[in-house]
C-alpha cells in the first residue's frame, strides 16, 4: 500500500485547493502518483518563496511516490505573467541552462535522485518546447482553449484595462505552453498531478483540461498557499530583498535569523510547512512556546530545522551560535571555534588594526571606529558596558596583548547593551 500523500500534505496546511480530491486520495493509495511543480530558472538560485512546493514534493517522495521539479528552460525564456503588473525581462538560452545547474543543486537538499521508482526526475521543459513549431502550437494546443476564458483571467484583465500596462501576446500565450507541459509530462511520465502557488489555479486548470480533451485522460491539479506577514508583505522579502537558498546571496546567519524574527502567530503553521517535524513533536514545541512565549523555543527550533535542510547542521549551529552570542549570551572565548568567528566578523561592524602589541584598548576602539572618542570609551569602562572576548573592562587603561586574540586574530567587542564590534588583526 502507498501512504495517501494527499492526506499528510492537507495536514500539514500544503493544500488550499485540489481538483476531484477524493479521487486523487485514492489514487495515492492504490499506487506510485507522479507529482510535478514548476520553477522558472529567472535566477541561480531559489529563494524562501519556493520552498513551500519544494516541500510538498519532498513530502510526496517520502510517502512512496515520485516528484518531479520541472526546470522551466522553456517557459522561463518568456516567463509566467501570473500576478505580475509588468513585462518580464526575457532570459537568454545560455542563462537559464546556468540557473538550472545551480537549482539543481540545491533541490538535492530536499530531493533524492537516486532512490529507485521513486527517484526525483529534474526535467527541463524546452526539451520539448523548443522544438515545437508556431503551427505545432497552434494546431495541437491553441484549439483547445477558448479566448474567452483566456481573456476573462484576472491578471489578463487588469493588465488589459490599464492603458500603462498591457500585456503582450508572448505572456498572453504562456498558459499554452504550461499546459502543453502538462500533457507531455502525462503522456512520456505518466504524471497525474500539478501542483503550484494559489496563483497559479488557472494555469492548472488549463493543463488539466488539455490532458482531459486531447489525451482522453484524468489528472489533478493542486494549489498551496502564499503567504503574507501580518503587515502584507510578500513571505520571503525583507528590506533587503529576497531570503535566497545560495549563502552567497543570503549568508546562513541572514538565512538563520530570517526564521528567528517569525510572528508569533504564524510560527506554527511555518514548523508544518517548512520542516519535516511530526506533527506530534510540533505540538509538543507549541504546548512549551504557550507556556513561555518570551523564550522563543519554536522560532528557535523552526531557524534551526530550516537552516539545517538548507545549509547543513554544521552551519545551522555555527548560525544558532553566533545569534546567541549577539543577542547577549555569555561565552567562554575557547569555545569559539574560527568557523564561529569568521561568521560573527562577517555579520557585525568592524574594523582592522596592525599587529602590534601591547596596544592600548581605547586606542584600538577608537583607531578601528569602534568608538569616536577616547572620552566614549572612559565613560563606557565607569559604566560597567565595555566588554572585550566577554570579560567586562574596568580599567581605563586597559591594553591587549597578542595572547588575547580569538583565533589568533580577533577581538569580540560588546559596547553597552546592544552595540557589538569585531576588531581583526592584520
């Protein structure tokens, strides 16, 4: 027997609409379901808002089923006008075949690709829509749909009411080729199911009534939810943008603390959405965050799972640790290992200075920009808010000696409450 996916996917909050959903739930009983989403390869690397169907198909594969993550090389030289108010910025061939390599990589984080019958299939979907020719389109998809329905879309609507928007036929046309992705899918994979975000309802639809017309067969489209912050914002954006999956883009300690700041309110839905706890161990995380909400044990725990999926356990703890140490936690200085350090010099002010010893403390703060003045520093010691390597200073007088150097090469400043400051030695 096969573990009815639809079911652990509607309870952990996956699913906010399904087509013929009895149906669907019993198929995932009876047998191997091949499940896809798509991802348009519009940058080299994906970013929290993908996470939730990259989810969904990890928990489909856990349950005995195979996933599909569809590389949109297609798809992508146009992109998909869903929700958009503008055109977007055609990609070149080249460009999308590298972000592909680059997704590829981090969908094994939550994918396996070698597992037999159920082993994840990355597909690129300009395979086959690259040689489709204009007519091919049109004698074999554009038939099928009726303008009307196309037209009566909300996101066409409103771009087509708006004079300074508009659309153009290349987007207008993309429901065509997500369908047409669907049904080739259906006929060389044998894949029943489509999933994707709330948006994309219609694309679905439209894919799934390509498969019933054409093919004379049944398949089943999924939508998941897109989530907003209490303010409205877009999940996944910050002030500085997008909380990507490349450390490059988003440094695991940025990655780490963008789960930390999660509302109180929605912490729990997120544990069920984006890590692969049981539902029982959540509810017991829950029962403790009820009790003592200012300790923050489930954002603590979801940074941790999501980083871990993500980043590895090394630099999850390596993240857990520097965000302790920031936030006020006491620390013994051989406890810091250079991975820890190099993360905390990377996510705090800084400056550097020569390596010559002994030096002066408040020369130091002041020579790096750490303080303004040397009566800054004096006034920091007499108030008990000075701390270097997590020892408090209190004379004025204060120097360094080489042997007081983490790593060999840096000093751990704490100025009053909530300034910290890394000086390191050249």
């Amino acid at each position: 027997m096969f573990e009815d996916a639809l079911l652990v996917l509607k309870e952990r909050g996956h699913v906010e609409w399904c087509s013929n959903e009895e149906e669907l739930s019993a198929l995932f009983k009876s047998e191997m379901v091949t499940a896809y989403v798509g991802f348009d390869p519009t940058a080299d690397s994906l970013h929290v808002g993908h996470l939730i169907p990259i989810m969904a198909l990890a928990w489909i594969q856990r349950c005995g089923h195979r996933p599909i993550p569809l590389a949109g090389g297609g798809t992508g030289l146009i992109g998909d006008p869903s929700g958009k108010s503008k055109e977007r910025v055609l990609l070149t061939v080249e460009k999308t075949k590298e972000n592909m390599e680059a997704v590829k990589k981090q969908l094994a984080h939550f994918l396996d690709f070698n597992c037999g019958p159920s082993s994840a299939l990355m597909i690129n979907n300009y395979d086959w829509l690259g040689k489709l020719t204009f007519l091919e389109v049109l004698r074999e998809v554009g038939k099928f749909f009726s303008v009307n329905a196309m037209v009566s879309r909300e996101y066409v609507k409103s771009r087509l009411e708006d004079p300074e928007k508009s659309i153009s036929y290349t987007e207008f046309s993309y429901v065509l080729l997500q369908a047409y992705d669907f049904l080739h899918l259906f006929q060389q994979h044998g894949c029943r199911l489509q999933m994707g975000g709330n948006d994309q309802q219609g694309n679905i639809i439209f894919g799934v009534d390509l498969i019933r017309k054409k093919a004379g067969g049944t398949a089943f489209g999924a939508t998941q939810p897109l989530l907003l912050t209490s303010s409205g914002n877009k999940f996944g954006k910050t002030e500085e943008g997008a909380v990507w999956l490349d450390p490059a883009r988003t440094s695991p300690y940025k990655f780490y603390q963008f789960w930390m700041n999660a509302e109180d309110q929605a912490v729990e839905k997120l544990l069920k959405l984006f890590t692969f706890l049981s539902l029982e161990e959540i509810e017991e995380i829950m029962e403790s965050q009820r009790k003592s909400p200012e300790l923050r044990k489930a954002q603590k725990r979801l940074a941790l799972e999501v980083t871990t999926i993500v980043h590895g356990e090394e630099s999850a703890r390596t993240a857990e640790r520097v965000s302790r140490i920031l936030f006020g936690d006491s620390f013994e200085p051989r406890d810091l290992s250079l991975d820890i350090l190099e993360m905390l010099a990377a996510e705090t002010p800084g400056g550097t200075a020569p390596r010559s010893f002994p030096a002066s403390l408040a020369d130091l703060l002041v020579s790096t920009g750490a303080c303004p003045s040397k009566s800054e520093v004096r006034r920091l010691i007499r108030g008990g808010g000075l701390y270097v390597n997590g020892v408090k200073i209190p004379d004025e007088d204060a120097s360094v000696s080489e042997d007081a150097l983490l790593g060999g090469k840096f000093l751990f400043v704490r100025l009053g409450k909530k300034r910290v400051f890394m000086i390191q030695f050249e």
